[in-house]
C-alpha cells in the first residue's frame, strides 16, 4: 500500500501547502511508511477483546438552553488592535483589483 507523488500533491493541494519535488517524494515516502504500520495493527488478533470504553465516570452531560447576557460592543472590541468604529479591522486577504 504505497502513497505516489501524485496523492501527496492532491492532499498537499487540499491542504494549500506549496511542496517541491522533493518534498512530494520524502512526504510519499513517510506516508507509506505510516500506513504499512497500521495496516499490520489489522493483523493483530483482537478475538475476543471487548471495545475500549472510558473507565472515567462521565461529567456534564447537556446543559439548559438558556440565554445569557452579551458582551457590549466596547468590551468585545476591548482586546482589538485595530478597529474602525464598532468593528474589527482585520488585514485583507483578497487581491486588489
């Protein structure tokens, strides 16, 4: 079960990592490497063994719906570096046109 350049570049494109040759080719090579350790976990013999549940007594559990006071603008906008009236001003990220 081998990973090829090819799905190390579509998982990198997924991702929006930008990756060289050669660091396709390590990352295919690591990636093999991870999948052949477990896919021998497959061939452990788990007859017999039971799931695997939480000995912890569970905690919390839901809690009520119910509406709480809200933060007013000057506390939200406290902590900003930058603002611009009651809003965040924040770097843009899209390309000017």
């Amino acid at each position: 079960m081998g990973v090829d350049g090819a799905e190390v570049r579509y998982i990198a494109r997924l991702a929006r990592l930008a990756l060289d040759d050669e660091e396709l080719d390590v990352l295919a090579e690591e990636l093999t490497t991870i999948l052949e350790h477990f896919q021998s976990l497959s061939e452990v013999d788990t007859e017999g063994v039971p799931p695997a549940v939480s000995r912890l007594p569970r905690q919390g559990g839901e809690r009520a719906d119910v509406a709480a006071g809200s933060l007013s603008t000057e506390e939200a906008l406290s902590g900003a570096p930058e603002r611009d009236g009651p809003y965040y001003r924040v770097p843009g990220f899209l390309p000017e046109e």
